[in-house]
C-alpha cells in the first residue's frame, strides 16, 4: 500500500506538508495523490475513533450482530437484497459471509427495543430473508485495530543511551 | 567501613558526566523526551505472548551457557539469509545479556594489561569504561573531521604496536551515521594488516534507511578477525527482555563463554524463548517499526534544519546528532534551557565524548504527535535565543 495511505489510516489529521516531510515528497504531489484518492472512492471519508462508553451524556447505544439468511435472487445473487437492508440507517456494517449464514450486520440503536422493532419489522419480514439470529453485543475490546482502552503512559525511562 | 573499600580502578573511573542533567529530566513532569535510547513501541505481541506462554508451561530453568540451542540454531539461520554469514551454532554463537554484557566478555577475553582498544567518538558510553576495567587502554578516534565515520587515515593515526582491537558500531548511537560496502573494504584492509580485531557492534543495523546493511564478517577475509554483536533490543523493540548475542571464531567464543559461564550462566530462558519467537515471526514487526522511523527520520531531519540546528542525515538508527554551534552556547547549557523553559529534554553531546560541546542528541524513537509539538518548543527556544 501506498505509504501516504498507511500514514493516513493511522492519523487522518496529518497534513499534507507533514506527509511531504516524511516521505521527502513535495506537499503539492502529496495534496495531488490525496485528491485523486479521494476522487476514485479509495480514501471515503476522514473520522475519529470514539470510545462510547467514556460519552457520558450520549444516548446509551445498544448494537447488535445479526446473522441473516438469505434467498439469493436470479442474475444478481445477494448485491441487490444486500443494498435493500444496508441502506436502513441502523444498518452500521454489512458483510458478506462464507458459511452457515449469508449476511452480517453490525446493527445500532438507541436502545434494545429500537434494534428489536427494527429487526422485528423491518428486517425479518423482507421476502429474501430466510431467517435471522440476533446477538447482542455485551462489551467493546478491540475496533478496526484500535484498542478501546486509554493510552497507557511511556513506561520508558524518560532519559537513557 | 574502610574508606578504600571501592576499588581503585573503578574508583578513577568517570562518573558521567551529564548524571546530574540526567536527574534533573528524571524529576520533572510532562516532558517531552527526546532523549530516550530505545524503541517507543512495546515488543510485539506474538513475541510476548512466547514469553508468557513459556512461563505457563514451566519453562524457569538454566539453560545451555551459550543458550538454547534452537535460538542459536534460529539466529545461525537468520544471519545465513540475512548476511551470507555462516556461524555454527556449536561453538560460534554465544547468547548474551544485550550485547553489552557481550562487549564486555570480548574485551576481558581479549585484553592483556595495557592492550590498547581504539574507541571511536562520538559513540556509545560504554566501550572505553568498560575497556578501562579489562584493564585495557582506549584509545579515541575523533571522527568529527571525517563526517563522523572512521576511516583507513584516522583508524591508522591511532594504532601502534599494542593496538589489539578496535570498536565499530554502526549504525551509530549517537550520529546515525552508517557505512557503506566500499568504506568498510577500506577498513577492512587496514585492520588486516595491522592484525587489529574487529568488534563489530551492530545492533542497530535492522534500522539502515538509505542502502542495505552490510556486516562487517560478510566481507571477504573479515570473519576469521572479527567479533560480530547483534541483539533484540532495538529491531524487535525488546530492550527490556536484555537478549543480544556474539557470533566469531570458536577460539573467541570458547573464551567468552567461560567468562559467561562464571559471571552469567546464562540469559533468562523466558527471554530466550520470547527471542525465538522473534526470528521465527516477528520480520513483519521489524519491517512497519522501521518504514515509521524511516518516515520520521526525514521529518525529523527536514525540521532541524527548519528551526536552525545543523544537522547532517542520519543513515540509520534512530538518533540525529544535532550541532547548536549557531545558538553559542554550551550544550549543556542549551539542554538546560529547552529542558526548564520548553519541557523538551535531549542528551547534550558531551555524554558521547567530552570535546563534543556543539551538540545534542536527538532520539526519534518517540511518536509523531510527540515529535510534531516537541519541533514546536524547540523553534520557540531557538527564536528565544536569537533574540
């Protein structure tokens, strides 16, 4: 992958001229391969990580992992049912599987009844759905790479050879 | 108690000299420090994960003197890919407590009183003290007027007929400086001729930038003469873990191994097997590790020059040797007033050898948000002295 790429994935707040430093580029090549990435669909969006559980006066969050089975349908296999359920706002991931089921959902909500009613009547009544099964979700370690956890200090002697 | 109780050798050794500066970082609070000479990432969790592992299963005893025999079998194979270098891990491979605990044997294998050792400087603190306590002599090679590398001129100046070893380490702590295949061939002939060992002290050769490392055995006629020294501290970030290793002729390793064997007996087998883990699986650690202090070593450079030290490229390592010559002031000083105004701490110069009073040693082992707002403070102090 393209370095400019692996420094953005780890920290979008990076800038331009910060990236041309690094990797001894100019920061006008560096803003060009930005644009275009951004452009064909590579880069999609720019966003933080946030850890929920530390939002004290957010609306507490409930999330699901839902297994879906589907009925594929002629000449366009799983895409067009898929793109019917991801489009509900609730839908957070959906994933294609391998396997004993077909899709998987990552499903939010504000709370246990709004997933329920969601799942309840809107999802499993859609004529390609075969069945589902719904775990919630109990607690959040490890996301996209990053722990959910406060950085923990420099454990290193703060001067040596 | 008898007030001779130390002994009169270690008694005349230097107290270093910057003890004092580094006590004074080590009592302050939310510094930044640049002045830290290791890895700021933690060892990589596959690699830890063999150490714990190793403990659960009851993995707590001695082992061999020279180390299990499958880590030296493991780092025979590694240096074979790696380098070409071929070591039997029989008798040509000695683990080690870091490679420090491994200079230290091969100068008291080596050194009959006043043997002289040529140390080169700017460079690591611990060759000419530890030379001293073999009972040996250094001898310093000021390498500032040849871009602080060594060369066939100032390594010949500095030998006679007691001249048995000399130290090269690079990449180097403190300048990053590195060698080239030619410069060491260069080296190379004079140290044959003159039948001056080499104790070749790589450690830092995983972290080389511009070109490929070359290890010094690897040159044609070099091995026979030469003590090579790697370890896991700096390419696998397992300073703490203290696993370094010595590879040379059977003659050399025999000898240290006894010395080892009295003083050592031998590495903890929970870093051993941690170790084995990290030649096993740990090439894609070493790789992203590098590729980040790549990255910030150019920003790193590019900035130093920005706010007005003058620094040349470090090839390697992850340290840049910065001259405040233009701020005239002391290094110690300099350190002194970014450390109390700006909350930035840098090892001065003089720590690597007393005549290097322009310079500050500056460790890009530390995270780009850390590096980014420590660039800024340091401008602030540059600004604030030209005033």
């Amino acid at each position: 992958m393209d370095e400019i790429l692996e420094i953005l994935e780890k920290d979008c707040r990076t800038t331009s001229e910060e990236i041309a430093k690094m990797l001894k580029k100019k920061p006008a090549e560096v803003k060009k391969a930005v644009s275009k990435y951004e452009k064909d669909g590579v880069i999609l969006k720019y966003k933080a990580v946030i850890n929920r559980e530390l939002v004290r006066d957010s609306d507490n969050e409930v999330r699901a992992l839902i297994e879906v089975n589907l009925i594929p349908q002629k000449d366009v296999g799983f895409d067009k049912i898929a793109e019917r359920i991801y489009q509900f706002p609730e839908v957070s991931s959906c994933y294609l599987l391998s396997g004993t089921y077909d899709l998987l959902l990552i499903v939010r909500g504000k709370d246990i009844h709004t997933v329920s009613r969601f799942i309840s009547e809107k999802l499993s009544p859609m004529e390609n759905v075969r069945g589902v099964v719904t775990h919630f979700l109990l607690k959040k370690y490890k996301e996209d790479g990053v722990v959910l956890k406060q950085k923990e200090d420099d454990k290193r002697i703060a001067i040596s050879y | 108690m008898n007030k001779n109780i130390v002994a009169t050798k270690v008694e005349q050794m230097q107290p270093s000299g910057i003890r004092v500066f580094f006590d004074l970082v080590l009592g302050m609070k939310d510094v930044i420090s640049l002045g830290v000479g290791e890895p700021d990432f933690v060892t990589p969790w596959q690699i830890r994960e063999a150490g714990i592992t190793s403990l659960e299963e009851g993995f707590t005893s001695y082992t061999s003197n020279k180390g299990l025999y499958k880590l030296r079998l493991s780092i025979s194979r590694y240096l074979k890919n790696k380098y070409g270098l071929e070591y039997s891990p029989d008798d040509e491979i000695l683990v080690t407590v870091g490679v420090s605990e491994g200079i230290d044997l091969v100068l008291r294998t080596i050194v009959n009183p006043g043997d002289k050792i040529l140390v080169p400087q700017p460079g690591y603190v611990s060759y000419g003290p530890v030379t001293e306590l073999a009972g040996g002599i250094p001898v310093y090679i000021d390498t500032s007027k040849d871009g602080f590398k060594l060369t066939p001129e100032n390594i010949s100046r500095c030998i006679d007929k007691r001249t048995k070893g000399i130290i090269l380490n690079y990449p180097v702590n403190p300048t990053g400086v590195s060698y080239t295949r030619k410069e060491l061939e260069a080296i190379k002939k004079v140290l044959l001729k003159h039948d001056i060992l080499c104790i070749s002290d790589e450690i830092y050769g995983d972290l080389t930038y511009d070109f490929e490392h070359v290890s010094f055995p690897s040159l044609s006629g070099a091995k026979e003469n030469t003590v090579y020294f790697n370890g896991f501290s700096k390419s696998f970030a397992m300073t703490g873990w203290r696993v370094g290793y010595a590879c040379g002729p059977k003659a050399v390793i025999d000898a240290m191994t006894k010395i080892h064997q009295y003083t050592i007996m031998c590495v903890p087998i929970t870093s051993q097997m941690a170790a084995c883990e990290a030649l096993q699986t740990g090439k894609r650690s070493v790789e992203e590790m590098k590729r980040e202090y790549k990255r910030r070593r150019e920003f790193v450079f590019s900035e130093l020059n920005r706010i007005g030290f003058t620094c040349s490229k470090p090839q390697g390592a992850f340290y840049a040797f910065a001259s405040v010559k233009k701020t005239g002031m002391h290094c110690m000083d300099f350190a002194k007033k970014l450390l109390e105004e700006q909350k930035v701490a840098v090892v001065p110069g003089t720590a690597f050898g007393g005549q290097f009073k322009d310079f500050v040693r500056i460790s890009y082992a530390s995270s780009f948000d850390n590096l980014k707002e420590a660039f800024s403070r340091m401008a602030a102090c540059m600004a604030d002295i030209r005033r």
